[in-house]
C-alpha cells in the first residue's frame, strides 16, 4: 500500500463511509477483521460481530433513501501494527416515512490492526452525540 500509516487509516474510515451510504454490505465487511466486534449501543443498536452487524444494515438500511456521512478531526495513535483511532462523524440521512431530513453526529471510535491487506478495523465503539429530528421524537 502506498502513502503513510495516517494516510491509510484515513482512506479506510472514508471506505467505512463510501459503505454504510451505497449500502455495500460487502464493502463494509471489509472495513473490519473477520473477528471485529462492533458496537453502535449509542444508537440503539446491539453491539455485535461484523457479520451480525452487515446482515442487519442490509435489511434495515433497504428502507433509507439515504445517508451521507462526513467522516473529520481523523487522530490516530499508531504503534506498530496496531492503532487507536478517534474520528467525528456528521451524518445527514433521510428516513423512511419522514418529510424533514435528519442528522446526528459524534464520535468513532476504532481499534486497528495492521493486516496483510492493511489496515482493519477489529473493535468500533460510535458514541451518536446528538440527533436532529430522530424517529419517533415529538
């Protein structure tokens, strides 16, 4: 792979984006180890395994016409072959059923691990700071 570990570690968190916004389940697959536990609790979502984690997105993001995450402020501690990695996120989205768009916004948090295929996620923490005009508010 070409370019710096900060460099590398930044195209994956924005393939992590290119992922959930096409809705690429196998893309998002990618972003992660074979192992990678993920946990979007912060969101309602129960933590699970990547695979656990892509089959949900597939059958409940089928119902969203859209989302657009930013991914911005990439810091990345890198020792060795593993790094720790905090990033904002700013997603924009258009649920089903609502006339108003949406947004939240927050923070990721990664564990990586340096591969053979280089950098993959193996723990995501997202801690969801705010939502804008969320599903069921008043």
């Amino acid at each position: 792979m070409s370019g710096s570990d900060t460099e590398q570690i930044a195209a994956l968190l924005y393939r992590y984006a290119r992922a959930v916004d096409t809705k690429d389940w196998d893309l998002y697959r990618s972003v992660f180890t074979d192992d990678a536990h993920i946990d979007y609790s912060s969101a309602g979502i129960p933590p699970g395994s990547r695979d656990e984690i892509a089959d949900l997105f597939s059958k409940a993001f089928g119902a969203v016409p859209w989302t657009m995450h930013y991914i911005t402020n990439i810091e990345a501690d890198v020792d060795g072959d593993t790094a720790t990695v905090r990033a904002m996120f700013y997603n924009p989205m258009q649920l089903p059923g609502m006339a108003e768009q949406s947004s939240c916004g927050g923070y990721y948090f990664h564990e990586l691990v340096r591969t053979s295929d280089g950098w993959r996620s193996r723990h995501l923490r997202e801690d969801n700071v705010w939502f804008v005009n969320a599903p069921g508010a008043p």
